[in-house]
C-alpha cells in the first residue's frame, strides 16, 4: 500500500475538516431537527424566474454562455455589481476593481494566496467565520484572536495585539471581519467601531478583510445606516471587500465577488487563472439578467420576512425554555444566533446526547475560536426549520441543557 502522508504537502497537512460541513451528513438523517446547517432556505429561491432566464439566456447567447470567459468575469455582471455597489454605499468603485468569484469562499483563498506568507499576522473576532479560519490557517498564518462585544470587535484589545505581534517579530497583514449579523455570532458591528477599524488599519498599516455575505438580510430597514459598508470609508484602499448572492438569490448559481484596488485585482486575476481559469459564464449571465430585470430587488423584502419571522421565533422559544444560565445573541439580521452555556459545560460532549435522545444538531462552538476556546459555545441556524420545528427543536435542546446542569 502507498503511505500518501508521505506525498502530502506540508500546507496539506494542516488541512481540517470543517465542523460545519461534518455536521451537514449527520443532520440530513431522517427524523433530525437542524440547527446546524447555515444555507439559505430553498422556500427562497425564486426558481421558476430563475428558469425563464435560464431559457432566455440559452435561447440568445447559448454558445457564449457555455464557452469559456474571462477571468475576471462577465462584463454584464461586472457593470451591475458596480450599480449594485453604489446602492449598498460603495460609491467610488469602478468595474477595474471588481474581480467575480466563484462564491465568496474562493475570494477568501485567493485573498489569503495573495497576501500571507507563512508566520504572517491576521486578526480574528472572536468567534469567526469557519471557512475563512479554514483558508488562512491552511496558508500557515498566526491567527490572532479580538474578543467580540455586543458591538463587535473590541478595538482595545484589538490594538494590544497589533502591538504584541509587533514587538514579537511577526508581520501583521489583515484583518478579518463580518460587519453585518456575523456568522457565527450574529453580532452587527457599530458604525463607530466601523471608522475605528479603518483608523486602526491606518494606523498600523493594515489591510481589511470586509466579508459581507449576510448585509441585505436585515429586519428592520431602520438599520440601514449602520449597515454601511467599511470600504464606503475607505480612502486608501485599505479595504478588501468581498460578498455573493448565494443568501439573497441562490447558491447554487456560485457568483460571488471582491471590491478591490486595481493592483491587488491584476494580481488576483493571476492567481485565478491558475484556479479555475474561469467562473461559470452561464451562471455570471444568469445573475446578470436577474439584477436587470429587478428580480433580486424585488424579493429582498420577502426574504428578510422570512428570517425575520424564523429567528423571532427562535428567540421566543430560547426565552421561555432554557435555564436561566444559558444566555444568546439578538441578532437584528442574518441567519444565525450564538449561545453561551455555563462555563462548566461542553457543547460537543452535549451534543451527542442531543443527537441520540432528542433528535437535534447545532454546531458546536469551539471550532470558530482561532485560539482553541469556546467548549461551552454552540451556534443555531434558524434558516432551514419550519416554526413549528423552531419550538419544538428548542425545548429539546433546553431539556439536555437542564440535564447537564443538574
């Protein structure tokens, strides 16, 4: 037998497989309650608009929309993410700095690929999305945690550790965020500690990882100002900012995209190529035409209802089932909520039980720490269930919950 460990390369060794995906196998099985899986809803999907355009686009550009295209992207989506941009307060971006991806995890990879080196520096709230954990860490990076209040990153800490890493020797490149209802915590940063940031990354010459996935799922449209984005601050060209239309339209269409200077998009478009040499020209032009007729515009509304109603029902049920020790986030937006257990319970010793005896998942939390932490954290997804399921799931949960804690 051929020993492959031997073959792998060094970056293929710190590979791990996310807890995320993992829970995904187990929480398909029949009878399973799921909080854990974080995709958008398909009662959101508007499929049957989506097959017109399919039809529509096959019938006129058939041959260009199956060949391959450029790197960068369709030019028709190009020219509508601009548009799209300068609704969302982007107001200085130019179609030479937008780069479309193949989802807005590949945007993460290539960010990583083009600017860490190993032993390189990047900040982290605390907890952090899984997956861009995932495609620094496997770049070798020090991963260095800033704990996360009730309005995001503590910038005091935040400014301790650039400096810590600094007297330290290491180089400090990035740091990462999810402004708007965060994944895991659901957490919105404030529009204070949104220009903080940026002084911050000023300050100590730094690069910002603005990943904004989740910031048209809002429900209140009071919010509005708060949501504004960190690269609308942005004079420098210190911001990377990268979203997709998987939460607002489908995922399954893999249409992401990054906002960037021109010089790190030149780049990027190398390091593409090497990757896939291209995204889908069919699902670029599929999307392209559902921002042109206004389709994407025209359901926003609907699906912020949707989560709305879910998570509020989520966050009723939390309030009149759980014990009193265990506490969660109010998430204004989003897909997700964080709960904390007494100190002395773990989420993954739990969850088994969970499992067996009431038939619910959630993931756990401890995976979203970039410093190992977090055993009595877990997430809950409100997107895939049904209310009536929501209810029925939580006061499960609450059950084992008060088990443990007798």
């Amino acid at each position: 037998m051929v020993n492959y460990q031997e073959f792998f390369s060094g970056d293929a060794q710190l590979m791990q497989y996310s807890a995320i995906r993992r829970m995904a196998r187990i929480s398909t099985q029949p009878g399973i309650i799921s909080f854990s899986a974080g995709a958008p809803n398909e009662e959101t999907f508007p499929a049957g608009e989506i097959g017109v355009i399919i039809s529509s686009v096959l019938a006129s550009e058939g041959k260009t929309a199956l060949q391959y295209g450029l790197t960068l992207g369709f030019g028709g989506l190009v020219d509508a993410i601009v548009d799209f941009c300068l609704k969302r307060g982007i107001s200085s971006v130019t179609s030479e700095q937008i780069a479309i991806t193949s989802g807005s995890q590949q945007g993460l990879d290539l960010i990583g690929r083009l600017m860490i080196d190993p032993g390189d520096v990047v900040f982290f709230e605390l907890p952090s999305y899984i997956g861009a954990i995932s495609a620094f860490r496997n770049l070798q990076a020090t991963l260095i945690e800033v704990r996360q209040a009730e309005d995001g990153f503590v910038i005091e800490e935040l400014i301790t550790r650039i400096e810590q890493s600094r007297r330290s020797g290491k180089r400090a490149k990035l740091i990462y965020v999810i402004p708007n209802f965060q994944n895991p915590s659901g957490v919105t940063l404030s529009l204070r500690k949104r220009q903080q940031l940026l002084e911050v990354a000023e300050k100590y010459d730094l690069l910002i990882v603005e990943d904004d996935p989740y910031g048209e799922v809002y429900f209140d449209p009071g919010l509005l100002e708060q949501l504004t984005p960190i690269k609308s601050f942005d004079r420098e060209g210190r911001v990377l900012y990268i979203s997709t239309f998987s939460k607002i339209l489908a995922p399954g269409l893999r249409t992401g995209w990054i906002v960037a200077p021109k010089q790190i998009i030149e780049k990027l478009d190398i390091a593409k190529q090497a990757t896939d040499l291209c995204g889908s020209m069919l699902d670029q032009r599929i999307v392209a035409e559902c921002l042109r007729r206004g389709i994407i515009q025209k359901h926003l509304p609907s699906i912020r209802e949707f989560y709305r109603a879910k998570c509020q029902v989520m966050l009723d049920s939390l309030k009149c089932f759980m014990p009193s020790e265990v506490r969660w986030t109010r998430p204004m937006g989003g897909l997700f909520l964080w709960v904390t257990l007494p100190a002395t319970l773990n989420s993954e010793e739990i969850l088994y039980s969970c499992l067996e005896h009431q038939k619910v998942a959630y993931v756990i939390g401890r995976p979203f720490h970039v410093n190992g932490e977090g055993a009595n954290t877990l997430r809950l997804a409100f997107c895939k269930e049904n209310e009536d399921n929501i209810r029925v799931g939580i006061e499960r949960l609450a059950r084992v919950f008060k088990s443990y804690l007798e």
